[in-house]
C-alpha cells in the first residue's frame, strides 16, 4: 500500500499539544491507540504528566506511552525521550500492580538518555542561581540531561550494557559533583538515591532494548500505522516557545521525525490538541492569564492542578493568536478540543484574536492590555453527556464553529470529561 506521500508502507501520525502543556494529550492517545498498532513517546521526560482515568480508576503516566492499557499495541519510548530509571520502574510497578502487562508491550530505545541523580541536583543549582528569573522547571532534572546530550557527554539506556558502564556512571558524576562543590547538599542522602539508581538502571536489561529507528521503519515497511505521542506543548519548545521560559526540547512536529528516526515525509496527520481555554504551570509570559475571581472558578472547576508537580496551574481565556502559530508551526491536520465541559457554568466567554494591530507571536511579552477580544455568551448547561454533535447547545457550537473558521482547521474530537467514555467523535 502507499501512504498519502505516494510512498510505499505505512504512516506516522503525530499528535501533540498546541498550548502550554496539560492539554489532555494521555486520554486522547488512550482513545485513539485502539486505531494503531504502535504508540511512542518522542520527547520530554519525567516532567511530563499524561492522566487518563477509567471510571474510578485514575493514572498519571510520565515516561510510559499512553497506549500502554491497550493490548495488542506496541508502545516506544523511543530516542529522543529522557529517562529516569527510578521513576521509570516505579510507573512500570504500578501499572503492573493494575494488571497491566507492561513488559511485554514497551520498548525502550538504547538511544535514550539516562537521568542521573546528579541531574536533578544541578537543576535546583542553576534554579537557584536564576534567583528572580526562575523558569519553574520541575526540578526532574531534564534540562541538565539535554545539556549533557548535546555537550555528547551524557549516558544513554543501551549503555547499560556495556561492560564498563559503572566507569562511565562515575565519570559523569564526578563532573557534575565539581560543579556543585559548594553547594550545601545532603551527601548520604545522595548517596542512597545513588544507590537506588544504580539498583535502577541495572533492572533496565530485564526490558527489551533496541534500536527503534529500526523497528519503527519495518512497522512502517509492513504498512502499519504509528502514532507519534508529543509531552509539553508547542508554547513551551525549546526553539519557538516564549523562551527562556521554555523546557530543553522541541515539542513541534519536526521534534517527532529527530525523537524518532523516521523521515519528514513519514509524517501523515497531525493532530493538535488545545483546551477550550488556557492554562500554563511555572513562569513566563500567558497574555490571556486570569487573575482574578473567574480565573480561580477555571481552575477549580478544571481541576487545574500539575499532574507532575500538584503545583496549582494559571488560567486564562483560549488565545487564537498563540493557536494559529503552533496550528502553523506543526502543519496541523485535525484539532481536538479538550476540558469544554469546565466553560459550561460561564456566562460571559472570551477568545483572544489580536495583540492590538498585531497577529503575529511577538518575540517578546505582549501588553495585556492591548488583547482584542471576542466574546461569546456562555452556554450554561451540562454537556458532558453529550455523545452527538447535534446533541450540544447552539451556543456552544457557535463557540467550536468560530475557532474552526479562525483557524482553517476542523476540529474532529471534542472531550467533555476525563474519562475515555466522554468523547465525542464527529
């Protein structure tokens, strides 16, 4: 069969998010992996946080594919993800405890870089030394570990098997230990949490290692679809985000043909997901931000705190112009909109459309008082149980059917509520 590049074998379709993280990426990859044969993670690390829930059961995954509960789907984690050996096993731990049989439907790629205990110590060091400029990093120790990716000094998953891997394990951290030689830090409880992280990265040979560039070009030879899972959101790339106030890898389209050695012209959909309004977690410019009253009834009614972190999220009104730029920047296919349900007690809504005369993302901040708005008259009835497109208020169509001719993109699924059950497809 050819893809729809005229191209011999199967596709890549990229789903990723279009704001600043915390779009819904997990329960949309969990609805859409039942059409895939193979699910994998292209970037970012622990710092992300992908909830899916099924009826009282609730997971928060943070390396792990979200198609993992799915069997018969294969799930990567695949080159350009970061890992830590800790948290990896505890996730695999849990899921296990669930039933989940994870061994046999995850493979980690020996191209992977390893986040070493040291890692995280450097991230509150350089934190601390930003002093007021702070970006609000998860202190996972992601960025250290995309720093040593790139000075080619860091560690990688198949590494562990190499016979001198204790050698190359020290080396690297006696580095980073001389970084931090006068930094008051406790030493024996580093020494345990080093300890464990050895303990750690060996357990990694139980899994199955490979090289997935390889792997993915025979599923996509034999004809079978991939699904690309991005972490973060577009806002927060390293390259086009409100940098510094960015994570340390690019979370765009172009991030999933790097993160997993497959070729630009693989790439089939793209679907990108935005919540019907804003949130961001941590520092940096959010032009619609709320603060007040209507912003803390978001976040409570949202749920707007960080999967990762519990750290409580800003909210804000849906930005089209942040919209438009990630919709340009990753050539999306299909939106989904996600957490529409929360706007449904809202009398009054708002979408930003311009920063005054500008349309365009500024490279600097953006004066919040010259946002041009459009507003809409909230809806102001439960929709989470709505299974039909022709079942939803007027109003709230007239909500979707704006962003749809803003934006030149269709927006195909709609989820009404965390559970995989509260979706609709139209």
């Amino acid at each position: 069969m050819q893809n729809k590049n005229g191209e011999h074998g199967g596709q890549v379709d990229v789903l990723l998010g279009l704001q600043w993280g915390d779009e819904g990426k997990g329960k949309v990859v969990d609805v859409l992996a039942q059409h895939y044969s193979v699910i994998a993670r292209f970037q970012g690390g622990p710092n992300a946080g992908h909830s899916l829930v099924f009826g009282k059961d609730k997971f928060v995954l943070h390396t792990i594919p979200s198609g993992i509960f799915r069997q018969g789907v294969r799930n990567i984690v695949a080159n350009g993800v970061v890992v830590d050996p800790v948290s990896f096993l505890q996730e695999v731990e849990l899921l296990t405890k669930s039933g989940v049989d994870v061994r046999s439907r995850l493979v980690l790629s020996r191209r992977a870089n390893l986040i070493l205990p040291t890692h995280k110590l450097l991230d509150a060091h350089y934190e601390r030394e930003k002093g007021n400029l702070k970006i609000g990093s998860t202190l996972k120790g992601i960025g250290p570990t995309y720093t040593d990716k790139i000075a080619r000094i860091g560690l990688r998953i198949g590494d562990v098997e190499r016979p001198d891997f204790q050698a190359r394990y020290s080396a690297l951290r006696d580095h980073h230990l001389a970084i931090l030689a006068n930094d008051a830090f406790d030493r024996t409880a580093f020494q345990q949490e080093e300890a464990a992280w050895l303990k750690a990265a060996e357990a990694l040979k139980q899994f199955t290692l490979d090289d997935t560039e390889y792997l993915l070009q025979e599923t996509l030879r034999q004809g079978t679809k991939v699904l690309a899972e991005g972490a973060q959101g577009t806002m927060l790339d390293i390259d086009f985000g409100a940098y510094p106030f960015v994570t340390s890898s690019n979370t765009i389209c172009a991030g999933a043909c790097t993160g997993m050695g497959v070729a630009p012209s693989r790439i089939g959909n793209v679907y990108g997901i935005f919540k019907a309004y804003c949130t961001r977690v941590g520092a940096g410019p959010f032009p619609t931000e709320l603060q007040d009253a209507t912003g803390e009834q978001m976040r409570v009614q949202g749920q707007e705190f960080g999967a990762t972190t519990g750290r409580p999220r800003r909210t804000g009104w849906l930005d089209l112009v942040a919209l438009k730029y990630a919709i340009m920047l990753n050539g999306v296919t299909h939106l989904i909109m996600t957490k529409a349900d929360v706007l449904s007690n809202f009398p009054l809504l708002r979408v930003a459309v311009s920063y005054g005369k500008e349309e365009r993302m500024p490279h600097g901040d953006v004066d919040a008082q010259t946002i041009q708005y459009r507003d809409f008259e909230g809806w102001q009835c439960d929709i989470s149980t709505c299974r039909r497109y022709d079942e939803l208020p007027q109003r709230f169509k007239e909500y979707v059917e704006f962003i749809e001719q803003e934006t030149g993109v269709p927006i195909t699924i709609i989820s009404l509520g965390p559970d995989r059950q509260d979706t609709l497809i139209r």
